[in-house]
C-alpha cells in the first residue's frame, strides 16, 4: 500500500534523530553541545503524526482505552525495561568503584520508581528525574501525552489541538530565550518544561496527520536521502539558540511533511527499514554504558581520540541495537498473543500497534 510505504523514510529519519542523540551525550568526548537535543522534539511530532494514524480512527470507532493501553505498553515496555535493567547493572558496578551518587538501597528505589514510568529524587540530589536510564525521561512523556490522547481523544477537536499547541509552544520558546537552549525537562528544575515540549509537539503531529491531504505532493520530489542528511546535519553540528527556535517551529514539522511524503525506491529501503528498526533501541538502550565511558575516558585520556572513539561508540550502540530488534519482535509478539487469548481482550484489538 502507497500509505504504508510512505512510512519507511519516517522510520530512517526515526533512526538518524536517535544517532544523533548518541552523539549529544558523547559531548564530554567531543567539546561541544549537538544540537541533537532537539531530537527528543522531533521524536514527538514524529510520535503524534504515527499514533494519528494508527488510532485516530480506531478510537472514535470504539477502541477501548485499555485495548490502547495494552498496545502502547507492548511496542513499548520491553526495551524500556531492558533499558533500566542495564542502567541498574551500570550503576551497581559504579556503585562497588565508589563513583556513584546512588547508594545500594537508592539504585533499588530508583529502579523500582522509573519501571512504572515514575520520576526518582533517589540521586544523591533532585538534579535528574529518570538516573538509572536517563533518556527514560522521555519516553515517559511519550507514554504520558499517548494515553491522555486515548482518554481525552472525542475532545481533541482541531482547534483545540492547535490552542494546546500555541499556548506550550510559547512556553517553550519563551524558555529558550531565556535558557539558550531547548535542552530542558530532564532534571526536577525544569521538568515542566519537557510536558510543555511533548505538549507541543506531539498535537502538532497528530494535526499533520489529520491534514495530511493538504501537504503538498510536491515535497516527494525531495530525495529520502536529502532528508536524512538535512536532519543529520541540523541535528550533528553545534547547538544555537535561533536554530532551536527554527527547528521547533518549522524544521521539525517540515521534515515529518516531507518525509511522509517522500518516495522510497528499492535501492534505498534496507538501509532505511534498518534505521528505523533500530531507533528504539538505540535510543532506549545506548545512555546508561555512557557512565562507564566516561570513567575509562578519564583513566586513558581518550580525549585525544574523542572521533574515533565516539564513532566507535556509535558503531557498538548500532550493532547490539541490531542484534536486538529480532529479539524484541519475539517478545512483542507473545505478549500480544498472550493478551489476544484472554477471554476479556477483544478480537483483533492488538493487532495494529
């Protein structure tokens, strides 16, 4: 199907925002702040635009929000999961090399905390709300703006879509005027800040969904690859206040528009459906061995080779990530079977997630 093909340069681009995340948080290698932050806000109008598509319909034909509930937990949960049990182990052998600001109870509590989405003060300070995992943070709005989607879905008129937009989007911006940067909502010190980013971004998704008729044809004429390398470079060269700005108001929504409509050829879909793959687990997995990195930095003065190791890093992240898509899809698929043989999941309600 055309609808579904369309979907494979979103899925690339996907893929190419969570590299670069990678990046950002080598910046202790590297000397400079990416603007790979930004990323976390294209993720979210890319997160609007798909939920759009995949339960807009659905729910306002009946979908029960437990139904969406269970599926959203199942794309989701087991990589979040997978995430945190490798943050704990990090932590554990920090913790024994006396370098952590967790105790052995706190890592627990901590752990425990974020497994239900929850943020923890258990860090020694309140400076970061999701320690054992920290792009957790994230996610854990994602999982929040998904389900007040479901439960507030026969509300979401347009207009009001767009009046939730305009007022977040002038919280944020007004917030990287004054912050020089859209790098906020992963700390207790500006956690509102993130809700205002995911309440920003994700309507503006789900409104290009919902006039996805009236983005121009002729935005397929721009090469797939084009796009990957223009969000590659916007998201890999050094951070700056008016391109924050830019990016959160045009750059993002334009490039969802442009991919969507963008035509894959065969040459290019085993790379791309590669890309997009691997996102997730890239993304849910690559933050917490960071922490050792760091410390073997340190101890070998690997500053002197900050590309090559950072490349390095990358490499490594992309390969288990590849190994582990396999993996996840097992799991995924006998947690929906599972649910879709209970006598109260209704047939077929976890077949599109």
């Amino acid at each position: 199907m055309r609808e579904k093909t369309q979907y494979v340069t979103l899925d690339a681009m996907r893929g190419v925002a969570a590299i670069s995340v990678i990046w950002f948080h080598l910046h202790f290698l590297l000397g400079y702040d990416s603007a790979g932050c930004l990323a976390v806000d294209f993720f979210f109008v890319l997160s609007g635009f798909v939920i759009a598509f995949a339960y807009d319909e659905r729910l306002g034909s009946g979908l029960s929000i437990g139904s969406f509930v269970k599926a959203r937990l199942i794309r989701m949960y087991p990589l979040f999961i997978a995430g945190l049990l490798l943050g704990l182990a990090v932590q554990q052998v920090l913790i024994v090399r006396g370098v952590s600001k967790f105790s052995e109870a706190d890592a627990l509590a901590s752990f425990f905390l974020e497994a239900f989405w929850i943020p923890s003060p258990f860090y020694g300070s309140w400076d970061v709300t999701f320690p054992i995992n920290g792009p957790s943070w994230s996610l854990s709005l994602e999982i929040l703006v998904n389900l007040l989607f479901a439960v507030f879905h026969r509300h979401l008129s347009n207009r009001l879509l767009f009046a939730i937009a305009l007022v977040s989007g002038m919280v944020v911006v007004s917030a990287v005027i004054d912050r020089g940067t859209v790098n906020v909502g992963w700390a207790w010190q500006h956690i509102e800040l993130g809700v205002a980013r995911v309440m920003f971004s994700f309507p503006i998704g789900v409104l290009l969904y919902r006039y996805r008729n009236h983005i121009p044809a002729s935005l397929g004429r721009i090469p797939p690859w084009a796009l990957l390398v223009a969000l590659g470079l916007i998201l890999l060269l050094p951070e700056w206040r008016a391109t924050d700005v830019a990016f959160l108001l045009i750059g993002g929504p334009f490039l969802v528009a442009a991919g969507f409509r963008a035509h894959n050829g065969d040459k290019t879909n085993g790379v791309f459906r590669m890309l997009g793959n691997t996102s997730y687990p890239v993304y849910a997995l690559h933050g917490t061995p960071i922490y050792l990195l760091q410390g073997v930095a340190k101890v070998l003065n690997l500053g002197r080779f900050a590309i090559l190791v950072s490349l390095l890093y990358v490499i490594g992240v992309l390969i288990v990530a590849h190994l582990i898509v396999p993996l996840d899809a097992r799991v995924r698929k006998a947690l929906t079977a599972y649910f879709q043989a209970r006598p109260d999941a209704p047939p077929g309600s976890l077949s599109r997630n």
